[in-house]
C-alpha cells in the first residue's frame, strides 16, 4: 500500500493516500489473535476455506461482516477496513 500524487488538474497537485486502515485493536497482543480466528472463521463461512487463495469481487465485505458478527458476539467491537479507511472503495 502505497502514497501516490494526483496529476496536475482542476484542484492542483493532489497527495492521495491509497493505503487500506485496519482498527487498532489487530494490533494488540490479546484481541489479535482472537480477530485473525475471526476472520479465519468467517472465511470457512463464507468461501469454504480458512485461507481463501483469490476473492471474488465484494467477497471480502461479506467475510468482513461475518467476521464483525462474530467478534460482537464475543463482545468486541471491531472495525472494518471499509469503516477504517472511508470514502476508498475496497472491492
């Protein structure tokens, strides 16, 4: 994930960030582990598989739910990159 800067255009040169956020909390040495189990879980929900080899288009926002659903039932209140990074569409 990178930075990249806009061409020149009608609002002059423009410094896009480009990098996809994550919450915090995936950093964090207890609540990581449990929000990559998460994910591996939702995954097996959605796509079959723990480690999905290739997404299909807007796969990754339904793992994403589910994977939301299944932290809040454990009482976490997770953020997607969706929610973390708005007004960048992340197919």
């Amino acid at each position: 994930m990178r930075i990249k800067k806009a061409s020149k255009g009608w609002r002059g040169n423009v410094t896009l960030d480009t990098r996809i956020k994550h919450d915090p909390q995936e950093d964090d040495p207890k609540l990581g582990p449990i929000i990559k189990q998460a994910y591996e879980e939702a995954c097996i929900t959605v796509c079959g598989e723990k480690k999905p080899r290739k997404l299909e288009l807007g796969q990754n926002h339904a793992i994403w739910g589910k994977q939301k659903e299944i932290l809040r039932a454990q009482g976490i209140s997770w953020k997607t990159p969706a929610e973390m990074t708005p007004g960048t569409m992340i197919d």
